[in-house]
C-alpha cells in the first residue's frame, strides 16, 4: 500500500515535502504501524507516539485530511494512497512532530482543577450518581489535540481563543457539583475571543477519537453564561 | 460596548435579531403572496399604521445589528492588522448607519406625503 508523507526538516528544508513509501498491510494493522514500519526504512523519519491503544494521546496526526490518532486507526479503513501530515496549523518542529505549546497554555488558562472556597472536608467530597454522571463525556479527554487543531477558529487564533479542548475541559468543571468557581470561570470567558469565536463549526466533534462533544460543552457555556446573566 | 459585554451580548443579540428577521420575514412573504397591496397608494397607507411602521422600524435596525455582529465576527477571524481591522469596522459601522438612516428616512417620508 502506498504512503505518502509529509517530512519537513528544519535544518535542510524551506518547507514541508510529501515522501512516498511502499508498506505492505497486514490483517489488523494500524496507522501506526505502518508510520513504524515507515520508520524502519527511513531512520531519519520522526513522529510521536506511546501507548499504542489510543490512551495517551501523543499520535495524533492529519491522515487523508482528517485528524486521527494513528494507533486506533485500522490502514484498511484508508484509501490509497495515504497521506499523512502534520496537525494543521502547528508549528512543525519535524515531520510529523508538531510545536503544542499553545494549545497546552490554552488549557492552563482554563484552571483545569477543582476550586473549593468552602473549607476542605476531612474525607471526600461526596457526588450523587446524577451529579457524577453529568462529567461523563467531559473527563474522558485525552488532551490528544486532534479536535482544537482541525477548528478553523484556533487555526486564526491559537492564542486569544480558547479552542474545543480547553473549553471542553472548562465545562467539565462547570459542571462538577465540587467545584466552587462558576463566576470566576465565567467571568475568565467573556470578551470577543476565548469562547466566543466558535461558530458552531463542529469541526471539532468529528475530529475526535474519544467521540466526544466539544460544541455541545460550549453550547452549555453559552447557556449557562445567558442563565446568570439575566 | 464594554471589553466585558462584547462576548456574551454580541451572541444574545446575533441569536435574538436573527429571530425577528425570520418572523417578520415569514410575515412580509405571507403578505406579498396571499394579500400583495396594488399600487403605492395602498403600499404607503400599509406602512403609514403605526404599528407596521414599528414592526419594520424594528426590522431594520435588527438588520444592521445582525450584519453587524456578522461582519464583526468575519474581521475579527481574518483580517489580523489593527490598524486596517479598526478601519474596516468603521466603514462598515459608517456603511450601516447609512443603510439605516436612509430606511428610516423613507418610512417617515411614507407618514408625511
Ligand atoms: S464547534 Fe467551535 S470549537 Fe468546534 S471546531 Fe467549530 S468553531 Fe471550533
Ligand atoms: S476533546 Fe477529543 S479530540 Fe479534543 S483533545 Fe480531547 S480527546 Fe482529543
Ligand atoms: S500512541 Fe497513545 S494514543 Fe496513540
């Protein structure tokens, strides 16, 4: 089957290139597969992984357009020829491997821990089973990027808006019965840019490998915004 | 607007404008097809009640804030220099209040002649 891969190195290159390869395909095999079997025949080759199993979030790459993790991509859902870039928008430090800084600090700024005012008790903070269950669909973010990288709005902004990750995550603790911020959280959001330049794209909600929703999360911001502020 | 409401409000009234442009849109449609005025004596009485005359005042100005935010929106996602940002906003805000004022104009005329 045949790869065609995007190589970028900073020393020799003014700009990224596509590089062909021939991979042959087993029954099962994974993109990640193939970009370490690319990997075999081209040792300068770099890309980024771990976990294997779509837990770490570290592969996360641009394949035929759309942003997948390798490794939970099967090679035989993929029309030939593959082509492999990096996330859209980065900046490429080589190869496949991209500069994600931004989008880190992006999820510093939303304070992604839990806030308490009320002194802390000696044991856990007790949740009921429903408060429990509306952090589900929320916690299970990897951090992976496939989602804020593939929405047009970061892709202008990266460092005024916030993009689906990090708002995703600041959902998340709106939504925690524990947490004790929700003005300030609200307050951090307002203006032109950190929240309010989605557009309801939803780039996002078909980008990520987990089947998460970050457009519905900012949709409850929105809401929850309106809610206290009449 | 303040640096704080421009987030939350410009949504609101984006979402709350888009609202009464497709009502009284509908409306408008539902006139013209089922019970179209012939004539510009009969056009000019329908605009001279007063309440129509609010209605499409309303209509207007919901027009130009929607095209306001809109437009907004689109400068702020592209058009990265401040300076031409900042120019651009003022000739669409100035572009508006023209529409605007000329639209007003007309429906006071339509009450006088
Ligand atoms: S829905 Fe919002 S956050 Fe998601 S891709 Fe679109 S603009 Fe980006
Ligand atoms: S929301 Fe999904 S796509 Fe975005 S970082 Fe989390 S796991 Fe990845
Ligand atoms: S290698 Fe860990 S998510 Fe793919």
């Amino acid at each position: 089957m045949k790869f065609l891969v995007s190589r970028y190195n900073p020393d020799r290159d003014a700009k990224p290139h596509m590089q062909a390869f021939e991979v042959e395909v087993w029954r099962g095999m994974m993109l990640r597969d193939a970009l370490l079997e690319i990997k075999r025949q081209d040792e300068s080759f770099a890309f980024r992984h771990s976990c294997g199993e779509g837990v770490c979030g570290s592969d996360g790459v641009n394949v035929n357009g759309s942003n997948r993790l390798a490794c939970i991509t099967p090679v035989a859902d993929l029309k030939a020829p593959v082509e492999i870039r990096p996330f859209p928008g980065r900046p490429i430090i080589r190869d496949l491997v991209v500069d994600m800084s931004q989008f880190y600090a992006q999820y510093k700024a939303v304070e992604p821990w839990l806030v308490r005012e009320d002194p802390m008790p000696e044991q856990e903070i007790l949740q009921s089973p429903a408060e429990r269950d509306r952090l589900d669909g929320l916690y299970e973010c990897i951090l992976c990027g496939c989602c804020s990288t593939a929405c047009p709005s970061f892709w202008w902004n990266p460092d005024k808006f916030h993009g689906p990750q990090a708002l995703l995550t600041a959902w998340r603790f709106l939504a925690d019965s524990r947490d004790q911020a929700t003005e300030h959280r609200l307050d951090a959001l307002e203006g032109p840019y950190r929240l309010f330049r989605c557009h309801t794209i939803m780039s996002c909600v078909e980008a990520c490998p987990k089947g998460l929703n970050p457009t519905r999360a900012i949709g409850h911001i929105k809401q929850l915004m309106l809610e206290k502020a009449i | 607007m303040s640096r704080k409401a421009s987030g939350l409000k410009a949504w609101v009234l984006q979402r709350a404008t888009a609202l009464y442009i497709g009502l009284f849109t509908l409306a408008l449609l539902g006139v013209l097809l089922f019970d179209p005025p012939h004539g510009y004596a009969q056009w000019r009485d329908g605009f001279a009640d007063p309440l129509i005359g609010i209605a499409t005042l309303v209509y207007i100005v919901s027009i130009l804030l929607h095209a306001w935010v809109g437009v907004r929106d689109v400068l702020i996602d592209y058009v990265r220099p401040l300076g031409l940002r900042v120019t651009l906003l003022a000739l669409v805000v100035l572009g508006l209040v023209a529409c605007g004022l000329w639209a007003s104009q007309s429906l006071i005329l339509v009450r006088l002649v």
